[in-house]
C-alpha cells in the first residue's frame, strides 16, 4: 500500500511540475502591468484590467469613472 501511495504521489509531482510553466506572453503582460502602476497612470492601469470587471466595478460605482 505504501509503495502505491508512493507511486501516486510521484506522478502527480511530475504532471504538477508541467502545469507551473509560465508562456512568455503571461510574463510581458505582467511586466506591463507592474510598469504601468509604477507610472502612476490610471489609464494604462484600467487598459490592462478585464472589460468584465471595468464594466462591474462602473456598474458599483454608479457610472462614475474616477
């Protein structure tokens, strides 16, 4: 029993390992986030944000934008 929970365990380490790749995409977008907080510019900050949450959060805010 121990060399099968062993096993298991083994295997998911190894399919664990190939999903923590990161595209290089995802790393220029996030560098493009953090250079556009850094700038201190709002509107490059809410470019980089989902249009999903842009229009909930307007939607909260009663259709004020600042």
């Amino acid at each position: 029993m121990k060399r099968l929970t062993l096993l298991f365990i083994g295997l998911l380490m190894l399919t664990s390992t190939h999903a923590q790749e990161i595209e290089q995409s995802q790393i220029d977008f996030a560098n493009s986030f953090v250079q556009a907080v850094m700038s201190h510019k709002k509107g490059k900050i809410i470019k980089k944000l989902d249009k999903k949450y842009r229009k909930k959060q307007i939607k909260f805010l009663g259709g004020n934008k600042v």
